[in-house]
C-alpha cells in the first residue's frame, strides 16, 4: 500500500565466510607462478638461476613494475588506464627534449607533468562521466598524436647522461637501483594507503561506487588522485627507460601496455575493482618479465610472448572477476 | 486464435514493412550528416587542393578499409560491448593471405580462396573473443584486448622475420583498378555496407544485436538466449576484421604484421561519431558510414590545410572523448556509475 | 463497482479444473520466510485480485507462477495438471503469461518485434526477418484486445499505456504454445498511469476474461474490486482469506490485509515524553522543489521521528534522497539547526551531520566485501583517526564498542560485512552515522526491508533510543503500520507535493484507512 512496490522481500544470500578453494589459489596465484616459473626455468636451463642472470631479469622489469602499480590504483577503484605506455612514451621524448634546458630537475618536471597529464584524464572521465577506457583510449592517442609531433616521429638522443646515471647503479653491488626505486615506490603507496582512510575510500569505490558515494567517500577525488598518481608513474617509468636506452622516443613504450595490464590481472588485481594490491601487481610484473626472458629459454619462438600475454589475460581476468557484481557482462 | 499456417507465411510480399525510422528527426540522427556537409564545406573553402575531384575519390578510397573494420565493429557496440581486436585480427589475416596468394615466399597461389581462408582466420580469431565473453564471462573490453594480442602472435609466427610481398595480379589489382572513378577496394567497402545494412535490418542476427543493447535483460524474460547471438556477433566482427585486413595488404602489397594498427580506435571514433551509443541499443551501419566518412574528411582535409598527418591520431581521440561526452551528459545523474 | 459487473456476461463458466491452483506453497530466503504456504485457486475465465502489504508474498508469488522463482515446497496445478515451471518459456507452454510491473519491452525495438519476441514462428525464416509476416502476427495479436497502436513504431515512440499494451499483445502469444485459454498475470498495471489510461486498461482486462483468465495485483484497492470478481488476500506469506469483490469495501480488505495488530502502538515501546512541538524544528525544508516532487514544506524537530508516506511514485524517496545531496534540486531551501543546509553533495550533507540509510542496502548501504569495521567507520573517518593516520586500535575498540552496543551478531569486527544476517548489515550500516556522535538529521529509506521481525523489531528499538536521544528522524517506512506506529507525525506525499500532515502522538494514532485515503 504505502511503499513502492519492488518490495521483493530482498533475499538475504548469506555469502560463505570462508574463501572458497578457488578464492584461496587465486590469493597466491602471483606467489605460484612466480615459483614454478622460476623452477621450470632452472630445470630448462640450469644456468638461469645464477645472480647476474636474475640481476638483469629485475632491472629489465623495473619499468613494467611502476607502470603496473600506478595503473594498479585505477583498476583498485573499478577504472582502467590504457594510456599509460603512450604517456609513458611522450614523456621520454619530453625527458629527452627538456633535459638540456632543466638539467637535473627534468624528472621531477617529468613526473609533475605526467602527473598533471593524467589529473586531467581523471577530471574528463568524472567531469563528464566518461567510461575511463574511452577516457584514455582517446588520451592514449591523443598522447600518440603529440610525441609523434614534436619528436618529428624519431628517436631523440640524450647527450647528457648524468641525470639518469643514478638509475643505472647498483644499489651493494647486485640489486639495480632502477628496481630498487619500483620497490620503494610500491612500498611508499602501499603505506600511505594503508596508514590513512584512503584504502578504505578507494576499494569502497571499487567494490561499490553508489554506495561509497552514498557513505559520503570522496569518490571523485579519489578517482582523480589515481589516475594522477598513474600518469606520474607514467613519468617515473618513462625516465627509467631513459636511462636505459639514452633516447626518448614517441614508441618505445608502447609495447609495455599489455604487459602492464597482464601485471595486474594476473597479480590477482580484479579487474571489476576493489580487490587487489599493489604488492599483487609488482608478483604479476615479475611473472610477465620472466616469462619474456625465459621464453627463448626454454626454446619458445618470441612471437609466442603475444600470444601468451593474450591467454594470460583473458585467463587471469575470468580467475579474479567478481561475477556476483556485474549481472550482464559486456 | 491458431497457429499461422505457412501458406499464410508465404503470401507476403504485399507491403514490405520496414522498421520505421523514429518520429521526427532528432538532433542525434542529424547532426553526424549535417556535420559531415559542414566539414567538407569548410575544408572546400579553405583548400583549393580538396575540392577536386581526384582528392574526393582520394579521401573514398581512403575510407576503404576504416568502412570495412567500421561494419564490423558497429554490430559489437550495437550491442553495448567493446571492441579492441582489430589490429591482432587483421594482422593475422593480412599475413595469412599474403602467405596464400602468389607471393615471395612460397609457391602458394590459391587467389580468391586464399582471401576466403584469411577472412575466415578473422572469423575464428572474433569468434575467440566471443567465447571468452559468454563462456568466461570476462568484459568483452578485456577479451578482445586478449584476442588482439593473440592475433598479433599468430601473426608474427607466421611473418617469421621475411616480409612476403604480393605477387598475385588479382590482389594486387584491387587497389589500382577502378571502376566508375572508384578503386575496386572501394567497392568491395560499399558492398560490405551494403551487406552490413541488410543483415542490421532484416536478419535475427542483426535485429537481436539491436535489441541486446537495448535491453537485455527483457529478451532473456522472452526466452530467447543470447550468448549464441553475442558469440555469432563477434564472429561476423572478425570476418569483418579479416577482410579488411586482406584490402590493407592488397593496398600495400605486402602482408605486415602491423597492417591493422591504430584501426580499432579509428573504428570506435567513426562509429560514435557516427551517433552509435557505447552504452548500446542506438546507432547502425549507415550511422558508422557517415562517421567513418567525417573522420576521413576531417583526415584529409587537415593535410590537405598543412596540419601534420602525426595529429591524426590525437584529432580522432579528441573528438571521440568529446563524442561520447556528448551523448552522455544529457544523461548525467548524480550517484551515477561510471567505470 | 457491482453495477459494472453486472453489465458483463457472466464469467464464471463452470469448469472441471481450475485454470492454475496453487497448493501450500512455500519459498525460503535466508531470514525470511517469503512465501509460508500460499493457496490459491485461479478459476477459468475470472479476473482474480491479489492483494497484499509490501512483503506479503505477492511479488515472490507471481515469480514463482512465470518460473523466475523456484519454490522450495508446495505444488502448482496447471488445469488439473501438477506442474513444474523452470523459466518463464516453461510457463508460456503451460499458458501462463505476466504482464511486468517494470514494463519489459526492447525500447529500440518497433512494437511487432517486441510482440513476437522469442516466437517469431514464420516471421522469421532461416534468420530472415519477413517485415509484413511480422507486422501481420503482431496486428492479429493487437486486433485481439482491439489496440490501434501502429506495430511499425518503434516501442520507445508509445506511451505509457500504449507500451502497455503492447505489452498485453505480447502476453497473449502463450495462446500460440497452448491450445488452452492463458492465465494472465498483470502486476501493479496502473502504477503509472492516468485516471483515463486507467479505464481503457480496465476495458481491455473485462475484454481478456472472455478468452482468458487474469490475476490482477494492485496497491489500490478501489481498483481492484472494481475490476475483479474476486480477491484473495496475501499476508505475511500465507493466504489470509477471500472475497468476491461484489459484497466487498476497500476496507474490509485492508483490515485482511493488515490483521488486527494493525494500528498498534508496539513499536513504541518506552516511548517517554514527546518533544517540545513548540521549540524551533531541527530541520526546515521550505518549497523544496526537484525533477520528482515540488514544493515539499517539511519540519522535524530534534527527537522526533517524521514519517512521509505515499503511494509508487509519490516521491517521497526523492525527497529524502535529496536532502541528503544525492539528487539534484531544482529550488527550495533547508534549514539544519539555523544553518542552510549544503544540497551539492553526499559529502557536504555528511559533514553538516544528516546520515541518510537507503533502501537498497546490498548496492548502496554497505560495501559488501569490506569488513565491519571499515563499513561502519567508512563515513566518519575521523573516529577512526588521529590526524591524517588511521590507528588500528582506536577503530578496534570503537567498533567493538558498537557491536556491542547494537548487540550486532559477527564473529569479528574483521568480518566481511556480507556474509552477516540481513538485521546484523542493516544495525552496521545505522552505526556508520552513529560512531561519531555527531548525527543530528537521519533519513531511513526502508530500514526494515527484507528483515525478519526480530531483527525489524530491534531496528525499531534502535530508532527509538536515536530519537529520544535527540536525534530528528525521517522514515520511509516499509508499511502503513511501521509508519503509524513509529512516527510522531506522519505526512502524506501525492503526486510529487506533501499534500497533508497527520499528528501520529502514542495513544492517538490515525488508522492505516485515514491515511490511504489521504494517499490516492
């Protein structure tokens, strides 16, 4: 009589308080694989396991690690960041194109400026309630289009090598510095989240953006402030790459988009939001980098990496949905 | 009342009945149309070079291939999904039919048959991707992410680090013969609209891919399912795919590993630009032409002003974020989801 | 409404079986016992009403007739047949057919394609669709109910009504799988619609009983015993009786419909002094005014609970969302303790100290996987906090506090919030607004929904103590009753404006019956 009429009386599907098996493999999967992956290396070729083969396999996977944590925060809160490898490579050519004007303070006007690149994604995609992989699947163009332009679609020397020298230490003589870097990165978001509310506020808005909205979560600025930290990991991965290869260029991180988004989903980072971790997504990031070097290994042609990225995907993402969310999947 | 008798069923023809448009014109079926005019207006007025009539049959060659991967693609977002495959699909048809037309590399020389088994490959490989959709239940977003890598791999298997050029004369001659001004690959693009168009309005397939973005979860209370029509819908994407992936290679004249980059978002832009909804339900094949037209207006109209070709890219993110802003801020709701 | 009947040829054909008979049946969810030994007899070719409160069983009773639901005992006959109905295309075979309380056509299909949706038959062959065979099966389906609606439009072009009766058109179809007259289930047809809309609606269901049976569920009760040969009423899951709507008023069926603890007092319990009616109120809502409702005048004073009551479609949850900043306004001005009150944002309202408690608490009143303690320290983060850092032990003992305090059953504050019981969510969500102590203003959408009656009657208690605590209230109740009995002062909300206020003071409660009348 008085109120509306969808009165179902709501069935109350009391969930199980215990992980399911499935729940529980999943929690480890980064952790697994990691191992077995290692382990299948070493018996294919028992002179893998040695230090300066390792050393290299984890300087190699710095980029992808901090690409893959900041675009981590994104997915944390239901979105997903496609731009990220054409921001990371616009921002080598930036690196490359201010380093002669801005000497040692050009990484940290890397990072402001990827920062500042990806807060403006994260306003357009709130602003205008635009689904956030369109959002940056424009913004991933758009940052094509520009690094294309103004590095005359070539490679951009970098003459200068001091300002990236530091990455390419070793921090006690065995663990590269650029690594080290990705950890404490990982480390210091991990802390920050977990020491203040936004932990709560990011994977409420994950699991449940109406109803973080409706617990009065800032949800979009938290939305915001990921896809800034995002872009600024853009940055930082980008001016790593500098420091490998001594020029910027407006591709030479494209090819880090699938590995990054692999990173994730298969670190157990799900892909509707709210469950997931950074430390997850730094596992996943050394899964892909060992698959990619210890694919010639064991004798597999490189072409299949692709390939593997695709099923390792696709896979990962079906292990790690949270079905009970979405009713009708698209 | 009985069952209709099939004597019944057969005595049609008397006034085919055609899905009405809707009642009025509304700015979203117009504007796409009256933008294209204005834009080619513009550009005619600024540049002498456009107005000619070799740079129009130019810019409709040029929409070839976009118009081909667009037909495809407007089923998949007909329904509310995403489509990310295009350049692994026609990647892997492109080699696959350089490798099985005469080529550099081997002695293969099967012609219109070897186009059929690319156009298949993309079949199967768009038919991957709507498998993992209904089956797995994973975001079509982040399936055909994973099709198109596959196909990417596939692709470079078979390239096998030697290019293989075309040799074959029928091949080859599709992007230089032309007919009635127009290059024979222009015209295949026009009979796959055409086809596009018929199979939107007067197949199950279509008219369910329709309804599917429309409302789902109503054709599920209906008793019909849908995963079969999903999956089919993705199938017919890839075929799609596929042959656009053929006209690319035919264009080059060799099969590239790359021959499909960059198309998936061109599709998506034309497509939305076009007035196809994301969110499903609106849009259509001749929605997308005109899209797939504007954008290639708008692509060489701004060579043809001195802009650099490099922005291409950029201009279409631009618009297709403006695009999509566009049709959804009306729409806009407080407490509104948005992933 | 007799004389009407009586202007109809007489529908009661005797027949051997009833066209549909339910026996004794029964559906469980957890908590909640929705559906407690239904009977029910659908004769052939009678119009049958359905009526029952909110959360009498009538929705799980009619999803379990097209097969939505399964039930957990009891059997269904289909003209003396025991059936087992799987999905709603089982229950079209068996020839029964409903009609959706949200209407459930394509929009961007044209209206012969949403009528033959799923049975195309010949008008599609080998996945060609046949334009005029469409058009034609889609025009015999409307000739039938004698519709003029053009079948080449596209659905989102009708009306309402005309959608409606499309919708009819398309129900009729089972007659297709069934060479049996159809059962046909119309849930809450009239909700949106116009007095006139109405009586052609009417027209077409007589029109349906001549070929058809017809269960007919309605909130107004006017309707259905103007339309209806008989009534059966539904109450808390069981069946509570019959009448033939000839020898029956709306209020002999609602006091079925609400049994005789109806206009108690209980939910009351220690209810003490009332408040000050004549110190300034709480909060003060002048002329408020959005896309739903307009110019909704609202005062409660602190300590008071403020119930606003109002058929689908009143917008009473409009309002409520709007105060707290949750949907937009279009003018008006609110008033929280002399402050204007922000309306931009859920985060504005959540500062000034309005908490806001919404309907659907799965989607929208907790975050589901999270655990009890984030849930309930999610909005007050300073309670939690010292400075900008989070400090474990201070939540602990925050939280620990309050579940005991609300007596919440978890095994641990680290609990994900949804694998507790329904009452147990539902105290969680309340505490959220309480742990800092500084809720002045709350709004309860349906608090009590989907719980059973102890847990209702302990969110009841709840209310109370906040109440007497000083606290100002506004509920959305879940039933006339819950209304009356735990308000102070009830508003009645029609058509989007407060049109009247009814002092609800324990001890001079108004009856369920004045304010219905007040509500239609």
């Amino acid at each position: 009589m008085s109120a509306p009429v969808l009165t179902t009386p709501a069935p109350d599907a009391v969930v199980p308080g215990r992980p399911t098996v499935g729940q529980r493999l999943t929690s480890f999967m980064p952790v697994i694989a990691l191992v077995v992956l290692l382990a299948a290396l070493t018996v294919a070729d028992p002179g893998f396991l040695t230090l300066s083969s390792l050393t290299a396999a984890v300087r190699t996977s710095a980029p992808l690690v901090v690409l893959a944590a900041g675009a981590t925060l994104v997915v944390l809160c239901g979105g997903i960041d496609l731009s990220i490898a054409a921001l990371c490579s616009l921002a080598t050519v930036f690196f490359a194109l201010w380093l002669p004007d801005l000497g040692g303070l050009t990484t940290f006007a890397i990072i402001a400026a990827t920062g500042a690149i990806g807060a403006l994604q994260g306003v357009a995609h709130v602003l205008f309630r635009i689904p956030s992989f369109i959002v940056t699947l424009g913004g991933m163009s758009i940052f094509s289009a520009i690094a294309l332009v103004i590095s005359d679609a070539g490679p951009v020397r970098v003459v200068d090598r001091d300002a990236t020298n530091w990455l390419t230490l070793y921090v006690g003589g065995v663990v590269p510095m650029a690594f080290v870097v990705a950890l404490v990165l990982v480390a210091a978001v991990s802390l920050v989240l977990r020491l203040t509310p936004l932990e709560s506020w990011i994977r409420a808005t994950g699991y449940s953006e109406s109803a973080a909205r409706l617990a009065g979560a800032p949800v979009d600025r938290v939305k915001i402030a990921a896809f800034t930290v995002s872009g600024a990991c853009a940055g930082l991965a980008a001016v790593m790459l500098v420091s490998r290869n001594f020029s910027g260029s407006p591709t030479m991180a494209d090819n880090l988009l699938l590995p990054a988004v692999a990173a994730i989903v298969v670190g157990g980072t799900a892909i509707t939001g709210g469950h997931g971790s950074l430390w997850r997504s730094l596992a996943g990031a050394l899964v892909v980098t060992l698959l990619r070097v210890g694919l010639p290994i064991v004798g597999v042609p490189s072409a299949y990496e692709q390939i593997l990225y695709g099923a390792i995907i696709v896979a990962a993402v079906a292990l790690t949905l949270d079905r009970s969310k979405v009713l009708i999947i698209k | 009342m009985t069952t209709t008798s099939p004597a019944d069923a057969d005595r049609e023809v008397v006034h085919a009945g055609r899905p009405r448009p809707r009642r009025g014109i509304s700015l979203s079926d117009a504007g796409p149309p009256i933008a294209l005019v204005v834009i080619f207006g513009v550009f005619a007025v600024l540049s002498p070079d456009f107005r000619t009539v070799s740079n129009v049959q130019n810019v409709l060659d040029a929409a070839a291939v976009l118009a081909v991967v667009t037909c495809g693609i407007s089923f998949v977002l007909m329904m509310g999904s995403i489509d990310l495959s295009a350049p692994g699909i026609m990647g892997a048809s492109a080699i696959a039919v350089a490798l099985l037309v005469a080529n550099n590399r081997n002695d293969n020389d099967f012609g219109l048959f070897g186009v059929a088994v690319a156009v298949l490959l993309g079949a199967a490989l768009g038919c991957l991707s709507g498998l993992a959709l209904v089956v797995l239940k994973v975001p079509s977003f982040m399936t055909t992410l994973g099709v198109s890598a596959v196909g990417l791999g596939v692709a470079t298997l078979m390239f096998a680090g030697v290019q293989p050029n075309v040799t074959d004369p029928m091949l080859e001659g599709w992007a230089v013969e032309r007919f009635l001004g127009l290059a024979h690959l222009t015209w295949i693009a026009v009979a796959c609209v055409l086809v596009g168009a018929l199979v939107q309005r007067y197949s199950r397939l279509g008219r369910y891919a329709f309804a599917i973005g429309g409302a789902e979860e109503v054709l599920g209370l209906s008793g019909v399912r849908v995963a079969p029509y999903k999956v089919a819908v993705f199938t017919m994407a890839g075929a799609f795919y596929g042959l656009a992936g053929v006209l690319v290679t035919s264009q080059l004249g060799a099969g590239l590993v790359q021959a499909g980059r960059g198309y998936d978002f061109s599709a998506i832009t034309a497509a939305v630009v076009g007035g196809t909804l994301l969110s499903g339900g609106r849009g259509g094949i001749l929605h997308s032409v005109v899209g797939v037209l504007l954008v290639t207006v708008l692509t060489n109209g701004l060579v043809q002003v001195g802009v650099s070709p490099y922005w291409q890219g950029g201009v279409q993110g631009l618009i297709v974020v403006a695009a999509v802003a566009a049709a959804v801020l009306p729409q806009r709701r407080r407490n509104q989801v948005t992933k | 409404m007799t004389t009407n009947l009586q202007t109809q040829p007489d529908p009661r054909v005797p027949a051997p079986a009833p066209a549909l008979e339910v026996r004794s049946l029964v559906k469980h969810y957890p908590g909640v016992k929705a559906l407690d030994g239904v009977d029910l007899v659908v004769r052939q070719h009678e119009v049958l009403g359905l009526a029952g409160e909110n959360g009498a069983g009538k929705s799980t009773l009619l999803k379990a007739l097209v097969g939505l639901v399964r039930p957990d005992g009891g059997e269904i006959w289909v003209r003396g047949e025991k059936v087992r109905l799987r999905s709603v295309v089982d229950a079209a075979d068996h020839g029964i057919g409903m009609v959706f309380q949200e209407q459930s056509l394509v929009p961007n299909l044209t209206a012969a394609e949403n009528i033959v949706l799923g049975s195309e038959g010949p008008g599609v062959r080998r996945g060609i669709y046949r334009w005029s065979t469409m058009r034609r099966l889609a025009q015999e389906q409307l000739d039938k109910i004698g519709s003029h609606i053009d079948p080449l439009a596209r659905t989102d072009t009708l009306t309402f009504a005309d959608r409606q009766m499309v919708e009819i058109a398309k129900v009729l179809r089972i007659e297709e799988r069934t060479s049996h007259p159809p059962v046909i289930i119309l849930d809450e047809p009239t909700s949106v619609l116009e007095s006139k809309e109405i009586e052609t609606l009417f027209t077409q269901v007589r029109r349906l009983r001549e070929f058809a049976s017809v269960v007919f569920v309605s909130h107004r009760l006017d309707e259905v015993l103007d339309v209806c040969d008989r009534v059966a009423v539904l109450r808390g899951g069981r069946s509570v009786g019959e009448v033939p709507a000839a020898d029956a008023a709306p209020a002999d069926l609602h006091r079925m419909m609400i049994g005789s603890t109806g206009s108690d007092d209980h939910y009351h319990g220690g209810a003490g002094e009332r408040p000050d009616e004549a110190s300034r109120p709480r909060l003060v809502v002048r002329g408020l005014s959005g896309k739903s409702f307009r110019d909704v005048d609202l005062d409660v004073h602190a300590g008071e609970i403020v119930g606003i009551v109002g058929v689908h479609g009143s917008g009473r949850e409009d309002v409520c969302r709007a105060l707290f900043g949750a949907e937009p306004t279009t003018a008006g001005e609110v008033v929280l303790d002399g402050e204007k009150l922000d309306l931009s944002g859920t985060r504005a309202a959540c500062a000034a100290g309005v908490g806001y408690v919404p309907a659907e608490r799965k989607t929208e009143g907790m975050v589901g996987p999270m655990s009890v303690a984030d849930n309930m320290t999610l909005t007050k983060q300073q309670s939690r906090c010292t400075g900008p850092l989070v400090r474990p032990r201070k939540q602990a003992t925050l939280v620990d506090r309050w579940i005991e305090r609300l007596s919440i059953r978890t095994p641990h504050r680290g609990t994900a919030i949804q694998s507790l019981s329904g009452g147990n969510q539902q105290k969680v969500v309340l505490a959220r607004w309480l742990v800092a102590g500084d809720v002045r203003l709350l709004l309860l959408d349906h608090p009590t929904r989907g719980l059973d009656v102890g847990a209702r009657s302990e969110v009841y208690r709840l209310m109370r103590e906040l109440a007497d605590s000083g606290v100002a209230t506004v509920l959305l109740a879940d039933s006339l009753e819950e209304a009356i009995g735990m308000s102070d002062r009830i508003i009645v909300m029609s058509d989007g404006r407060a049109t009247t206020q009814v002092a609800a003071p324990a001890g001079g409660k108004p009856t369920p019956l004045d304010l219905v009348k007040e509500m239609v």
